[in-house]
C-alpha cells in the first residue's frame, strides 16, 4: 500500500493515459471494463480492485513494475507531515472551476481516505456525480449549494454535511467569490 495509494494510481493511469493518446473509451474497453470506472479511478473516487487495475495497466501497455515506479510508500516514522506547498492541485476531467487541492490519502485493509480542499469558483459547471464510499464537507470559507439527488441544501461557513457518495450529488457556487471546502471521501473497495 501507498500513503497516498488512490492518488498516485490514479493520477499515474491518467498520465500514462494521456502521454499515449487515449481516451477513456479506449482503456475502458481494452480493459474490459466501463468508461465511468475509469474515470472514477482517475479522478480518485474509488478504489480499483487489483484484477481490475491489472487489467488497466495492461491496456495501457505498460511493465507493472514501471507503472508503480515513483509512486510513494509509507512513512515508516508513525505520522505524515505535509506542507502546504506540497499539495497536488489539479481540476477533474469534465469540471469546470472545481480547482482540486490534494492535502493527502491513506488506505487500509478494506477503505481509504482522501483529504482535499475544493475551491469553488462562481459559476463552476459538473454534472451529478458518485462515489463508491462517504463524503464529509465542511465549508471553511464562502456559500454553496449542495445538491443530493433532487434535494438543494445550502451551506455556509462553519456548517457541515455527511452523506453517502452513491447518492448523485455536486455542490454549486451561486455567488460572486470563491468558496473553501474541506472535503474527505471515505471510500470502499469497487470490484467492477
């Protein structure tokens, strides 16, 4: 396992993906698997299982040894300190004005977690979306509207919401500034 296993792998596919020109359409079939599982893994919403992510590594012809080259281990001293400077900052394939600031992920045996701040831009466009686990929002600064299924919650700063991720959801920014969240996915293992 990796320290920051759902990243790394799925940030490493994307890359892989991408340096050799293939869209997602392709992996996803050459891997026998769907389009949506891709793109899920890609942008570290779930957890592929190992046939699975054997399966993608050979569609996109690529030495498993190299593939998990560069991709970093565990810290052996007990505890993780990241600086901020670290984060990883990157805008999910098919969002517009959901800027992604990676602060870190751990996995266990059965679930992973993923730590981000989301900064929400006025006006940021996403479709409804799952995810193979819980999410945990807490809004650090601005005003959003979350949408859970064809519920419309508002949240300001300081409030928080739980939910599970398989219910269809995106959060929406109706205002004028951008808005902070911490965001934690807890996910589980997908064996599509």
């Amino acid at each position: 396992m990796t320290d920051q296993f759902l990243l790394g792998i799925g940030k490493k596919i994307r890359s892989c993906r991408k340096s050799k020109s293939l869209t997602i359409s392709t992996v996803a079939s050459a891997a026998g698997v769907s389009k949506g599982l891709i793109s899920k893994i890609e942008n570290g919403r779930t957890i592929p299982s190992l046939p699975v992510l054997i399966s993608i590594i050979s569609a996109l012809k690529i030495d498993m040894s190299n593939f998990f080259s560069g991709i970093e281990l565990i810290n052996k001293h007990g505890y993780t300190h990241i600086k901020s400077e670290d984060y990883s900052t990157y805008e999910k394939e098919g969002a517009k004005g959901y800027l992604y600031n990676f602060i870190h992920s751990r996995s266990f045996s059965n679930f992973a977690f993923e730590v981000f701040v989301l900064d929400l831009e006025p006006e940021a466009k996403r479709k409804l979306v799952t995810t193979d686990g819980y999410e945990y929002l807490y809004i650090l600064k601005g005003e959003i509207n979350y949408r859970l299924d064809d519920k419309i919650i508002l949240l300001k700063q300081g409030d928080s919401l739980f939910f599970n991720g398989k219910i269809p959801h995106v959060p929406y920014n109706k205002t004028d500034k951008v808005a902070n969240l911490l965001v934690i996915y807890l996910l589980t293992a997908q064996k599509d």
